[in-house]
C-alpha cells in the first residue's frame, strides 16, 4: 500500500460510524484499493503513476466495468489523502452512510412530478 492508502486505511479501520471497509479487496480480476459492502462502493486512491502511459485510459474501463456490475466508484487523488486524511476519510464514510447511497434497494421516484402516498 502506498502512504496515502495507509493513511486513508488507519482511518476506515474499524468500522467508522459502524460503515464497515476492506483493504485490497478482489472483485473478479481486478483488486480496488478499498471496499464497503454495505454501500457496495469501491474506494480508489489516484496517484500520480494514474497520470501515465495508459493507465488513465485503464482506469476509465475499470471503472465502467464495475459501474456495470453495480459497483460505485469514488476516486479520490492521493494529493487530497496526503493534505488532509482526517477529511478524506469522513467525506467517504459520509459517503457510505447515505441512504441513497446503500446498495440494499432502488428508492421509488415519483412519476411525472406526483407525490408518493
């Protein structure tokens, strides 16, 4: 792991606010920085070797290959790790948190601007 990834991991070690992560974590042939089931949300820590060569070009089909299996994907630079982990990691547990954010259901939206009973 690469600083910014340890720094990020010592603060979502532990199940923040009870929103439970894993490090290096398999999903098919690809392994994501870090995981919450929960949220089924995948944590990418960017640094500048994301910037090179092809791996920009890897990154956008890795991300829409996990979007399409249902995944979301946060990106997060480690710039932003290393300036500030404290707030990183809270954005991303916030994150988590969020109800419309969990993976355990669609929220119906009203239909053509109706209110739902």
């Amino acid at each position: 792991m690469s600083l910014p990834e340890i720094l990020l991991w010592q603060r979502l070690k532990g199940s923040p606010q009870g929103i439970a992560f894993r490090k290096q974590h398999p999903i098919s042939g690809y392994r994501v920085d870090f995981y919450c089931a929960a949220a089924k949300l995948v944590i990418e820590v960017d640094g500048a070797a994301h910037d090179m060569g092809d791996r920009p070009e890897r990154d956008v089909e890795r991300t829409k290959w996990l979007e399409a299996k249902g995944y979301q994907v946060i990106r997060i630079s480690a710039a932003d790790v290393l300036r500030d982990a404290d707030a990183a990691a809270q954005s991303i547990v916030s994150f988590a948190a969020r109800p419309l954010h969990r993976a355990s259901g669609a929220v119906p939206l009203p239909v053509n601007g109706e209110d739902l009973a």
